[in-house]
C-alpha cells in the first residue's frame, strides 16, 4: 500500500486529485468509482479543478440505501448528482448509481455488475472509510469474494450516518453495495481519511490482519491502493515516521513503485 499523510483534509484532497488525475489521463475513455460521505468532499473540490475532459468520463457508485426516494437529500442518487456530477461536470448519463427501489433488488445488483463490466471495469475507485472500517457499506463480516449485493446495515453505521438525517431512526436499514471483490477488481484504489474519528480504522486496516472484522483491510492485497489520510487520522499508525520517509524519497522513483 502506498500511505501518503497530508496536512489537513484540503490537502488530502489535492493529493487524492493528484494520484486519480494521473490514473485517468492514461485512458481513453475513463471509468471512475465514485464514494459517498463527507470525507471525498474535498478531493470532488480538487478535482473539479483540474484540466480533464469530464463529460467523457463514466462513472460508477459504491451504494445506496434501499427504499429511500431518489429525491430524497440524502440519497446517494441525489448525493452524487450534486456533489461529484454537477460539481465535475460530468455527462448524467455516463453516471450510474444503483436503485434502492427496484421491485427485483437481486435483479438490479445483478444488472449494476453487469454495467461495471460492459463499462470496460474501473479505472480508479475512490473510497472513504466507515469508523468500523467498512468500504462502500461492505459491513465487518463482508465476503472477501462478494458481488454486488443486498447488505443490512450495522446500528453503529446507522448511529455515525443519522448525523446527515432528521432522525436516527429515517436511517434505511438496508443497502445496495458493490461488494468487496467489485471493489478489489478496480485498476486503481484512492481511499481518503479524515480526523480522529478514523485513526482507529485506518490503523486497522493499514496495518492490523487482512481481517473480515476490518474489510478495508483486504485492500492490503490490491495492487495498486493508495492511503490519503490527514494528520489526525494518521495517528495510530505505528509505521507513520517511515511512511513520511517514504514520501520523502518519492520523486526518486516512478509513482508506480513502493506500493
Ligand atoms: C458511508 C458510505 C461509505 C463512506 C462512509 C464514511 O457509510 N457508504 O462509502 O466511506 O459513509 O463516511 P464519512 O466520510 O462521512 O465519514
């Protein structure tokens, strides 16, 4: 993994923008995962600035609630529309997210998988991380091997997203998710964290067993994953000191190296 520790979540985002930027401008016709959550904010903000053809750029999600309106503010069709399609300018019918009311949800994860790979698969997957380590809404207990699929949300997920609701219990119960061997098929990982709150699991999935108890930390096995943390969220890292030293040796190697 390559572990790069920025200042602040401004920076996180620059950084993040960075590594994606040069991902995509090695494709003709990119595909770019896209994560919901307060911690790409930032990245969406760096990246809206940066020269690239966004309206040929295709887009996927990790997720969305089941059951919660299209229209509602905090579906994740509606959180995507505004803050990755409008704010790149990407083209809204290259962006797909899956649709928490379809009458067949098994049929619809079927089709959304099956979209992924017409598409040509994912070029870069940007992903934050859950407080108890979850990627996409992949829960602890995830299958290493799954698919995109139906999964029940945890009540401490339920707990740390009422935040962005009226009330604890307006939080779906249930979720569409890539799974984490969706997940694992991307060319390209970014995950971006921020704040204390993460230091735990970013710790945990860095540098703890590959563990189900931590489904981020099957991204040790990805090829390519690259670790935007701030500060803060670095924390509990015990390998932080040589991690910056890393960085600091980077402009000697190409990007693709030390990983
Ligand atoms: C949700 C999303 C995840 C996201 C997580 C963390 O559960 N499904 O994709 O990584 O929240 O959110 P935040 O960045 O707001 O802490």
């Amino acid at each position: 993994m390559e572990i790069v520790i920025a200042r602040d979540a401004a920076a996180v985002g620059e950084l993040a923008a960075d590594a994606i930027v040069a991902a995509l401008g090695r494709r003709s016709e990119p595909v770019l995962g896209v994560a919901t959550g307060s911690s790409p904010l930032t990245t969406y903000r760096a990246l809206a600035l940066r020269p690239i053809e966004w309206r040929t750029v295709a887009a996927f999600a990790l997720d969305e609630y089941v059951g919660l309106p299209e229209e509602h503010p905090q579906s994740y069709h509606r959180v995507i529309d505004v803050e990755v399609t409008q704010r790149l300018g990407l083209d809204p019918g290259r962006v797909h997210v899956p649709n928490g009311n379809a009458g067949d949800l098994s049929g619809e994860c079927e089709r959304f998988e099956r979209a992924i790979r017409d598409a040509g698969g994912v070029d870069v997957q940007i992903l934050g991380i859950g407080s108890n380590g979850h990627i996409g809404f992949n829960e602890p207990a995830s299958s290493f091997g799954s698919r995109t699929r139906i999964k029940t949300l945890t009540p401490r997920t339920r707990r740390d997203n009422a935040r962005f609701f009226s009330s604890p219990e307006e939080v779906p119960v249930h979720c569409i998710t890539q799974g984490l061997g969706t997940i694992m098929d991307a060319r390209r990982v970014v995950l971006v964290a921020t704040g204390d709150r993460k230091a735990a699991a970013v710790a945990a999935m860095v540098e703890g067993p590959v563990s189900a108890r931590v489904p981020a930390s099957i991204l040790q096995h990805h090829r390519h994953a690259t670790i935007v943390v701030d500060e803060a969220a670095a924390e509990q890292l015990a390998g932080a000191e040589y991690y910056r030293f890393i960085q600091e040796q980077k402009h000697r190697l190409s990007p693709a190296d030390d990983v």
